[in-house]
C-alpha cells in the first residue's frame, strides 16, 4: 500500500515510521501548480510581474492570487521580493553598489510603502473572494521590529496567518522573538547562504561556502527549528536544499516540519523521506553538524 501511495505520488509526505513532514510547492504563478504536493509553501509573487513597466493594478493582483488560491489547498504568498538584483522595472528602484545588501525584499517598503499596501489589500481580497485562508510572509526580514510591522499591516486586513522568511542570519539568531510576533516562518537556504558565508550565491567558484551542509548554515536552521518547537509554531524550508533528496531527510532531522520545493523534485523527496525513520534522519544531522 505504502508503494502505491509513493506511485501515486500524493497524500502527506512522512518518514517509514510515520514522522508528518509537509512537501509543497515553489511556484511563481498557477501555471505551475501539479498535483502530489499539500500546498503551496512558496508562491514567488514577482515572477507574476517581471516585465511590467507600469505598477499591476489591485484588480489585476486579485485574479492572479485567487486563480491560486481557487486551485490549490494552502497556499504561502510571498510580497514581492524585488531590489537591484531581482529587477522589476515598474518599481523604478534605483541603482545601487551593492544591490545585494541593499534595498531588496521587504526593505524596498521603505521607499514604497503603497506597494506592500496595494499587494496586501490584494491578497486579502483574493482571500476573501474564493474563501481560502490566506498565509503571508515577508522576504528578507531581519529585525524584529520589522517583522512586527509587517505583521502588523498583514492582520490589520484580516490575512490569516503571517510569517517571515529566514534569509538573514540576524533574523535565524532571533527566530524565537520573531515567532512571539508571527504565526511560523520559512528558511530560505539560498539567501541564508549566501549572508552567513558572505559569499554570492551565483558565484560558482563559491559553490563550496555556499553548500547547504556547511556546519554553520545547519546550526542556523537548528536554531529556528528549535525555536518553532518551543513556540508551537511551523519552521519549513523553501530554499533549493530542501528539493535535493539527499538533503530533505538531514533538514527533516534538524527539526523543520516542512519542505517546500519546485514541483518536479517532490517524487524524489518523497521517497527518500519514505526509507528513511526520523532517527535515521536526525542521525544525519548529527553527523552533518558534526
Ligand atoms: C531563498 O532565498 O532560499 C528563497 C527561497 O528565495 P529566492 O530564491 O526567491 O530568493
Ligand atoms: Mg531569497
């Protein structure tokens, strides 16, 4: 039974001997939705507006979250995670020297806060319209009293449950006072990379610092699985490493209660989760972190 259940490729991922674990999807607009998943854990809202030279309209942003919110069970919208290095032309951000630790992700709200209004009303809308309960979180989160404004924004317009995503070591060492603000975060392993090792993540003469296995980045996602434990509350994963089915099992070990990956690396992830116990896995963290 548990072979034509892994076939079929649906239901709840979970180890052999039963551990629940979340598998969503990446997407970047309901054109990539695929059965086999339990979600939407990330739904990269920028992809929707790449080429725009003129801001979407509030309407225009209602039809694209509720055509996914019509089609999927759960779904984690993201605002818009745009800056100098992930370009959206109508936000006419200027240019920066550093455009990586510049004004990106939720900081671009300090230039422009009718974006995050507009895209928050959208999203609440959208909810509203197709009866889904919607999750929301922010990208590059650092501080707590961002994450606090944020949330803050997102609830005053009745959006369900808020969240931050994990990209900035500052925001990792203080994941458990960000979750007395948020209802769950999520660890996004590329950019975490990336700021813990100070080192580009498109570099490839980097790829070694840049390793999800590298002990330190490891210990930071400890950290928020930890801190998700203690407050009760749900620390997945929606970086590259949690798609890579050698990895999935040593993030599940650390303590992360899902993954969330593009649509076509849930069967793999699937499976190793299926041979292996939670023991196994946290084995392979222990060792990883050793
Ligand atoms: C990440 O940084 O791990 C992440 C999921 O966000 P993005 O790849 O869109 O920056
Ligand atoms: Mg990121």
């Amino acid at each position: 039974a548990e072979r034509a259940r892994l076939a079929a490729g649906r239901g709840p991922g979970r180890t052999s001997d039963g551990h629940p674990v979340k598998l969503l999807l990446n997407i970047g607009s309901a054109a990539d939705l695929r059965p086999g998943a339990e979600g939407v854990g990330l739904f990269r809202t920028e992809f929707l507006f790449l080429d725009r030279t003129t801001a979407p309209s509030f309407e225009e942003q209602v039809a694209a979250y509720a055509e996914v919110f019509a089609r999927a069970e759960s779904v984690i919208v993201r605002t818009l995670d745009a800056g100098t290095d992930k370009p959206l032309p109508f936000l006419g951000l200027p240019g920066e020297p550093n455009p990586a630790l510049g004004v990106r992700g939720l900081r671009v709200d300090r230039l422009l806060p009718d974006v995050l209004d507009t895209q928050l009303d959208a999203i609440a809308e959208a909810a509203r319209k197709t009866g889904a309960e919607a999750w929301v979180m922010a990208p590059m989160v650092t501080t707590t009293a961002e994450a606090t404004g944020f949330a803050k924004r997102a609830r005053a317009r009745g959006i369900a449950r808020v969240g931050a995503m994990i990209e900035v070591p500052a925001a990792a060492l203080r994941a458990g006072r960000l979750l007395r603000e948020l209802d769950f975060l999520s660890i996004g392993t590329n950019d975490l990379a990336q700021y813990t090792f100070a080192a580009d993540r498109q570099h490839s003469a980097l790829a070694d610092l840049l390793d999800p296995r590298q002990p330190a980045l490891l210990e930071l996602i400890a950290m928020c699985a930890r801190a998700g434990r203690e407050a009760g509350k749900p620390v997945g994963v929606c970086g590259e490493a949690a798609g890579d089915p050698l990895l999935a099992p040593l993030l599940v070990g650390l303590g992360v209660t899902s993954l969330s990956m593009a649509p076509v690396c849930v069967p793999a992830v699937r499976e190793a989760l299926a041979g292996l116990t939670l023991a196994d896995c946290r084995e392979r963290a222990t060792a990883a972190l050793a």
